[in-house]
C-alpha cells in the first residue's frame, strides 16, 4: 500500500490537474482564433465606414444607412439591458397559464416526494436531504427549460410560414395589421399565441415596436429580433415591405435548414459522448449489485474517497471538454 505523504501528492497533483483543465476550457474561448477572427473582421469592417466618408457617399443614401444602423442599435441596447429574466416570463415563454406561486408549490412536492423515497429506499437523512434539493431545485427547473426549449422549437417550424402569409397579404393590398391577425388566426400553435397577443396590444393602443419588444421577451429567439428589425427600419425609411419579409422568410429557411444539418451530423458526437460519459457510474451501479463489499471501499476508505473525488473531477472536466466540443454556435 503506498504511504499517506504519496497519496497526497498525488492528490494534489491531480487536482491540479483538474483546475488546470477547467481553466482552460473557461479562458481558451478567449484566445481562440475565432476571437481574433472576428476582431479582424470588425476592424476591417470599421477601415471600409472610414474609407466610405473619406470617398463620399450620397448624401440620401447615407442619412438612410444611419436610420438603419441607429435602429439596430437601439433594438439591441434595449434587449441588452434585460439580462435577468423572471419567472413570470420564463413560464410564459413555456406557454404556461399559472402563476409562480404554483410553481413553488410544484417544487416543494417534488422535493418532499424525492427525499420521502429515498428515506424509503433506506438511506441517511443527510442524502434524503440531498435529494429532496435536487428534487425541488433541479427537476422543475429542468422540466421548465425543455419545455421552453421545445415551444421555441414548434415555433422556429412555423415562422417562415408566417411571414410567407404577411409578404402574400401585403402583396394583395391588406395592411401589415390584418395580416398579423389572419397568422393569429388560422397559424398553428406556438405562432398563432404569440400574434395573437400581438394583434390585441395593437388594438388597445400599444406602439408595434413596443409590442415587438414583448413577445421578443415571450420568445427570445434571433429570427423573432430579425422580423421586428425589419418591420421598424421600414415603418422609420419606408420601403417595400413585402420583397424585405420575403428575403427575410428564405433566410430563416436557410437557417432552419444549416440547424438541422448541424444536429444531423453531431448527432453521432451526442451519443458518442452519453455513452461515455454514462459508463462509469452504471459500470459501478452494476459491480455494487454484484459485489458491494468490493466497491463500498470507494465512500468507506480514505483513499477511496480520494479516488472518487478525484474521478468525479475528471468526469466533470471531460463532459465539459466534450459539451464544447459537440455544440455549435450559428
């Protein structure tokens, strides 16, 4: 057996280790190539306005380019400034009709149920209470974000279809109002909710950008900013509408299409890296049914606890080497 001053080397070897690795996958998004791609293109971007001036455009054209860059940013400093989100709002984006006192009330039920089954099960108090926190802190919140997650979805499905109806109405001669009040109307659900509230804030007097701003907040999502920006640039410089939600409506499609393809070929990764990272403790569930006393050495014994700490550690620093890995940001 080795000796104590040996174990806690390394022990604090590998808990270096450890922090040395959840270091890096915190800090090396910050110098990536990616970071300094897009500083380049910025200063790029930002050589082209000053070369723009120095040229000289169109007087016309250029007033034109300020509104527009004058909306976006104040669209984005708007949405910027809402950081922290309720509960409120975060039931409303899960399509949920109760108040947060319900959901309280929910969470206390499912903590009591997890720690009253564990006490069942024979277990310490001190894990009953372990998971009862789990039970009533984690579960709902999970359960509160898939949902969320899962409306957003049924919603990206059938956006497109909805602003294909908006450009066919305009292009007929309705307004931009009776439009939205046909998506509401007749859309599926999540979209027709969402227009829905929109066409009744309208007609009690609500101005279209504020309402924008709402259901943005009921639906966060880039192509719900994206019509809202373009619906506001054309209500302040004119324009034809219709041909901008039409160009609109093929780049949420296009969009739809390049996530699909992105889940489609790291779906293969995804299962990749549920299976390794489920192995460990369903390999230990299994050999302590089969053998206790062989593996209740690891939470009995000083070094096994040492071992099971620092294993988790590792597990924990894999599947956030591996989460990055396998998600893509577009």
């Amino acid at each position: 057996m080795p000796s104590p001053e040996l174990v806690q080397l390394a022990a604090v070897a590998l808990a270096a280790l450890g922090v040395g690795g959840i270091v890096y996958v915190l800090v090396m998004p910050y110098f990536s190539d990616e970071r300094k791609a897009s500083k380049r293109v910025a200063n790029v971007a930002q050589g082209q306005a000053g070369l723009r001036q120095r040229v000289g455009v169109p007087q016309p054209l250029q007033m034109r380019r300020k509104q527009v860059q004058d909306t976006i940013r104040d669209i984005e400093a708007k949405q910027r400034a809402k950081k922290r989100v309720s509960l409120r709002t975060k039931l409303m984006r899960a399509g949920l009709e109760i108040r947060p006192r319900t959901y309280y009330i929910f969470c206390v039920i499912c903590g009591f149920i997890g720690g009253f089954i564990v006490l069942v099960l024979g277990m310490k108090p001190l894990i009953a209470l372990l998971a009862a926190f789990a039970c009533g802190f984690g579960l709902p919140r999970w359960l509160l974000a898939r949902r969320i997650r899962s409306r957003q979805a049924k919603f990206l499905t059938e956006f497109a279809n909805a602003i294909d109806i908006v450009v066919r109405g305009i292009k007929s001669g309705l307004p931009l109002n009776d439009c939205m009040q046909v998506i509401g109307a007749e859309s599926p659900e999540p979209v027709r909710s969402e227009f829905a509230g929109l066409v009744e804030q309208q007609k009690v007097g609500v101005p279209l950008g504020k309402a924008f701003e709402r259901m943005h907040d009921r639906m966060p999502l880039p192509e719900v900013n994206f019509f809202a920006i373009v619906v506001a640039i054309q209500a302040q410089t004119g324009g034809n509408l219709a041909e901008a939600l039409s160009n609109l409506s093929g780049v949420l499609r296009d969009r739809y299409r390049l996530r699909a393809k992105v889940q489609s070929l790291s779906a293969e990764a995804k299962a990749s890296a549920m299976i390794i990272g489920s192995l460990p403790p369903l390999v230990m569930l299994t050999l302590y049914m089969i053998s206790p006393d062989y593996v209740s050495v690891l939470w009995t014994e000083k070094l096994g606890q040492v071992m099971l700490g620092v294993g988790a550690t590792w597990m924990l620093i894999g599947t956030l080497i591996m989460r990055k890995m396998i998600n893509f940001e577009f």
